[in-house]
C-alpha cells in the first residue's frame, strides 16, 4: 500500500504548478521512498526489531502532512485539471441509437 502513495505524492509533484508545492510533494515522495529502503535494511542488518513499527510511524506521518498539504491546496478550488483530460470526446451513436430514428 505504502509504494501507492508514495506513487500518488509524486504524481501531485509533477501535476501540480506552484514551485513550492511541488517541492513539498516531491520531499514527502522522497522521504517515503527513503524510508521504505533504509529502514527495512537497516532493520535487517542490525536485528533491530522494531524497524517494523518505526517504518509504519514514519510513512503514515508523512501520509498525513501530504494529505494535509493537498486539502489545503485543494479546499476551494476543487479538484486539479488533468491535461489529458482537458478535451472532451465526442462519441458517434450507431444507428440503433440515434434519437427520432423510429
């Protein structure tokens, strides 16, 4: 689950076009990923073992204040446009749903 969100805060640094937002979010991704690395490796190396315990505290902690950066971004104007989803397909009905055509 931790590798989803972690693909989700760099997804909002790269989508997003205020300088010190994406620096934010790119920090948080950063930091999760890190932390999905070294703390298991370290926790392996060492036979410390709470490594588990930490590694889940610290991603859920930085869960949290990417969560709040992005409801404060987001509060009023909603959600961001996606550049691929700027453009509207305009599908063709088939003759079988054509209006007035029975």
């Amino acid at each position: 689950m931790f590798p989803c969100i972690v693909g989700a805060a760099v997804d909002n640094a790269l989508d997003v076009r205020a300088r010190y937002l994406r620096n934010l979010y790119g920090a948080i991704a950063i930091g999760m990923a890190t932390s999905l690395v070294a703390i298991p490796l370290v926790g392996h190396l060492t036979g410390w073992s709470y490594w588990t315990i930490v590694a889940e505290a610290i991603l859920i902690t930085l869960f949290a204040v990417f969560w709040v950066i992005q409801t404060w971004e987001l509060w009023k104007p909603g959600l961001r446009p996606r550049p691929h989803a700027t453009k509207r397909r305009e599908y063709r009905r088939g003759p079988l749903f054509q209006r007035g055509s029975r």
